[in-house]
C-alpha cells in the first residue's frame, strides 16, 4: 500500500519509538530480553568466563535496548518492568559463566536457516526458522540448540513438546533440521535457556 512505509520497514528495519507505552505485555517483555541476548550472543562476553564483566555487558545492552525500543525517559511501570529484566539477567549472568567454565561456547546467536523437507508422500517442503541459539562443547564436541523462555512456567521441553506420547510441538526437532547444514552433527542436545522470574 506505501513503498515508503514498506522500505522503512522490511528493508531498513526500523521501528516505531513508543515512549508512552504504558506497560509491556509478555512478548514486548520477551522480545526485550531476546534483543539484549542476541548482542549478547555476537559480542566479545559470549564466551566469557566473568560473571561480573558478563552482568556489565548486559546491563549496557538492557540500557541500549530499551532507550531504542521505548525512548530514554519510559513510563514508570516500563522503568519497573526494565529492572525487573535487569534482575533476570543478572542472574542469567551466573548462569552463564558456569556453562563457560564447563567448556560450552557460543557459536551462532539469532541463526537464520533453511532448509528442505521430504515429506512421507514424497512432496518436498521448504522450512525456515530463527535459532536462539546453538552452542558447541570444546572437548566432547557436543552440540546445543537452545531456546530461550522468558515465560513464567518452567515446563521441560518434553512436556512441552509431547502430549501422551504423541508430538504436539515440533519446534525444537525442526530446529534439528534446521541446523544440521550449517555443521550441526553428531550428539545433538535440544533445550531450553529459561529466564523467569523467580530465579531461585
């Protein structure tokens, strides 16, 4: 309808600033939390063994993400919901640096793939999706893909994925698929990253 509009859009990508956002619902909040840990994931932190540096870094971002998204000077309950967000990662922080320290690192934050699908009556679909994240071992060359949940319920991904045994969920074996010709092979490991909360 405006090749303005659709030039800023999808090809510029840009956003509308919403400084009188009154309160950020949960997928505002999730995408929030996403955008800071995807500078994270392509950042010089990722593979850091420093929880405080690894909390620093997070911090900036959380600033730098919210000032793009919501303007320098937010609506107090946003100002709330941002602290809140700090909490999360600070913890998110610890966690990190653990997984370091037992030899994961972080090879692709944010990955764009596709690939091909043959179905079981012989057409061929194309998938896409966008991998939070997929991590490698250094020493048992093991791989990771990760979701991150921000979500207040804990559920495993098999819980979330089947349902009396049958599937219901295919997110995290598509990712699989996904993955596999960008390197991905051998012992695949499919989880979740989750950042609620409660934090205990």
């Amino acid at each position: 309808a405006s090749p303005y509009r659709f030039y800023l859009r999808h090809v510029l990508k840009l956003r509308t600033l919403d400084d009188d956002v009154e309160e950020l619902d949960a997928r505002d909040f999730g995408n929030l939390l996403h955008s800071v840990l995807k500078w994270f994931g392509r950042s010089e932190w990722k593979n850091s063994r420093d929880e405080n540096g690894i909390a620093r870094y997070l911090n900036q971002q959380l600033d730098l993400s919210a000032d793009l998204l919501y303007g320098g000077d937010p609506l107090f309950p946003v100002q709330i919901q941002i602290e809140q967000a700090r909490d999360r990662l600070k913890a998110f922080s610890r966690w990190q640096a653990l997984r370091a320290l037992d030899g994961w690192e972080i090879v692709y934050t944010e990955k764009a793939c596709e690939t091909t699908l043959t179905l079981e009556d012989g057409r061929v679909a194309m998938i896409h999706g966008q991998i939070d994240r997929i991590d490698r071992h250094r020493e048992s060359d093991t791989w990771a893909i990760l979701d991150y949940k921000t979500g207040e319920q804990r559920k495993p991904p098999r819980q979330v994925h089947l349902s009396r045994g049958e599937w219901v969920d295919l997110q995290l074996p598509l990712y699989r698929l996904l993955a596999a010709p960008h390197g991905v092979q051998g012992q695949v490991d499919l989880g979740y990253i989750s950042i609620p909360r409660d934090n205990d």
